[in-house]
C-alpha cells in the first residue's frame, strides 16, 4: 500500500511540480513545472531515480512534515534550514524520515525555490501528462495544512548521499540570445542594457521577475506599433515604465511588449532562484553559442549521478586511504614520552 506524506505545516507558496506539460500552448496553457529544473535532476540523482518524478516545490520557506511509512526524501535547491525530529540534517543530500518523524524545514538561506523529493516521487493523479501544478491555469494548487500527498512506490534503498550543486545562487551573468524586438532597439540601448547592473525586484513570482535599476528606462520608438505575438519562458519583456520582465514558467501565452532578448534555458534556474536586491547582468550571446551552451548543460545534468558521494565515506571503500595522512609523524611503542631521550 501507498504511503502519505502529511503537511503538518504548509509555507506560503508551496506547491507540487515536475517537468511541467509542454504541448498544449496552442491551448493557452504554458509548460509550469519547477521553476529550478536543475534542482529537480538533483534530487532525482540522490534517490536514484528518473527526473520526471515530482517533488514539492518551497518559495522562500518549507513547512513541517511527517510521513506514515519510512520514507527516503532528498532536499535540493536553495539552502532551507531542515531538521528531522529536532536534529540537523544537511541540504544537498538524501535522508531517511522514519515514519512518524517531523521534518522541519525553514526559510530560504541563499535561494528562492527549495525543494523536497520523495523516494518514488509525489503520486497525485497526472493532468494532461504531468503532475506540476499550473497555479495561473487553475491546475493543482497550493499545498496547504493538513493536506496529505500519496508517495509513489520506491525501488531504491541508499540514503545518506550527498553531492555539490550547480551554481545558480549568487546573480551574476545571464546569457540571452536575439528575440523578436531586438533590432526595434538602437544600438546605445542594447549597449546600456549589456553594461547596466541590475538587480531582482521583490515583484517577482512564478508567472516573471521583474529586474530593478538605477539609470533611465529601457525603450524602443515601434513599442505602440507591436501586434500581440507568442511568448515563451526566457523573453525578456520591456514594460510601459522601462522596466525588464523577465518571463517564467507560468507567463502567458501572447504579450504585446517588445523583447529586447531571450534569456537561454539553461541559465532560468538562475533567475528563478535570484533573492530580492541580488545583482546580475545579462550578456548577450549568439545562437550558435546558446546552443553549445544548452547541450553542456543537459550534459551536465545527465551526468549528475555520477557525481554523488556518501555523506559519511566508508574508509574501506576509500582507495588512496594512506593519502589522507590520519596520523602524522610516528611514536614508539616502549619510549615514555615524558622522559627526555639521552
């Protein structure tokens, strides 16, 4: 029989989310799913399992849980902190919660969007293909307290792994390739906007992210003339006040604002995980390069499995033990070390 995981405690914006459902924007619906797609394969690499499985998604603080049967959860994303049954447990890693314990997991540190994944994934009844809640859609919404979540079946055993993330915390550069509107823009616009510093507006949520600055506003003279058109996760909207919009999973399917660029792939999980006031540029990159850079990344991501480790190493299993120098320096066995040697 399936176990349950039970929401003692719901935080303000959690909600349950995969890969999402691409396909149906011809539909209006966008794709949803996670907002930090990196977190996702990295969970799945520390329960041993495919990525398409679903986990809680956590804006900016956790909840306290509890579960019916033992159950292997990993925690991945930006850095919550967590405890089970009072005692500490590390980020970034797969633990056991017993049934019956109380996982407790606090604000974001460093981040965003944290995330739980449970052994066999969160076992709710797809929707068109996928699990991930589409809150603008009206599909699925938030977890709330005193909801229970059904666990899907686990085949795997280990715990206790751990590995280091991929660095998408701390701003920083974010690559965009050409969009629609870029040419509208002259040349000392798209040049400004390449050097300016900016910086993550507190108005930010699942549908965009609003970037703050400090000189004038970006803006292009055709902005009036621009026929609502398809979007997609990426644009980079420029609103009526001057203001970039940086749109996400949950955007809308046209808009009429024009796109000084797109924002590749695989640096979203950047944005997405950007804090209130943390710093990036954006750099402008070819098609060519945004490809190279997409291919490394969903290299990188397929290879997440190989790079997790035990928490606590096995000095058995440890090949280049003697390198490790646990004893320096040598003593004898008969010599009284309190005596001076003649």
């Amino acid at each position: 029989m399936s176990g349950r995981l039970h929401i003692v405690q719901a935080g303000p914006a959690m909600s349950v989310q995969d890969r999402g459902r691409p396909g149906y924007r011809a539909q209006g619906l966008t794709v949803a799913g996670a907002m930090d797609e990196i977190a996702l394969a990295e969970g799945a690499a520390l329960l041993g399992q495919p990525a398409v499985l679903a986990a809680i998604e956590m804006a900016g603080s956790g909840g306290v849980f509890t579960a019916d049967q033992d159950t292997r959860i990993a925690l991945t994303g930006a850095v919550m902190a967590a405890s089970i049954n009072g005692n500490a447990v590390v980020w970034n890693a797969s633990h056991l919660l017993p049934a019956g314990a109380t996982l407790s997991i606090g604000g974001a540190r460093n981040g965003s969007y944290g995330y739980l994944h449970l052994g066999g994934g969160v076992d709710i009844a797809p929707v068109m293909g996928s699990r991930a809640s589409h809150l603008r859609a009206g599909v699925g919404q938030l977890l709330a307290t005193g909801d229970t979540l059904p666990i899907g079946a686990d085949t795997g055993t280990q715990v206790a792994l751990t590995l280091t993330p991929e660095n998408r915390f701390d701003g920083g550069v974010v690559r965009y390739v050409a969009s629609m509107q870029t040419d509208d823009f002259d040349a000392a616009t798209r040049a400004r906007f390449a050097e300016t510093t900016f910086k993550r507006d507190p108005r930010a949520n699942r549908m965009g992210v609003r970037m703050g600055f400090d000189d004038a506003g970006f803006a292009t003279g055709d902005a009036l003339s621009i026929v609502s058109e398809v979007v997609v996760p990426g644009d980079i909207q420029i609103a009526g006040d001057g203001a970039p919009f940086v749109l996400m999973f949950e955007c809308q399917t046209t808009g009429g604002y024009p796109r000084i660029g797109t924002v590749i792939p695989c640096d979203l999980p950047r944005i997405a995980q950007l804090q209130a006031g943390t710093p990036l540029r954006f750099e402008f990159v070819d098609l060519d390069m945004a490809v190279d850079l997409q291919t490394r990344h969903l290299n990188t991501l397929r290879a997440l499995p190989g790079r997790v480790t035990p928490l606590v190493r096995d000095p058995a299993s440890i090949r280049d033990l003697v390198g490790y120098q646990l004893i320096s320096g040598a003593i004898s066995a008969t010599a009284n070390p309190f005596e001076k040697e003649s």
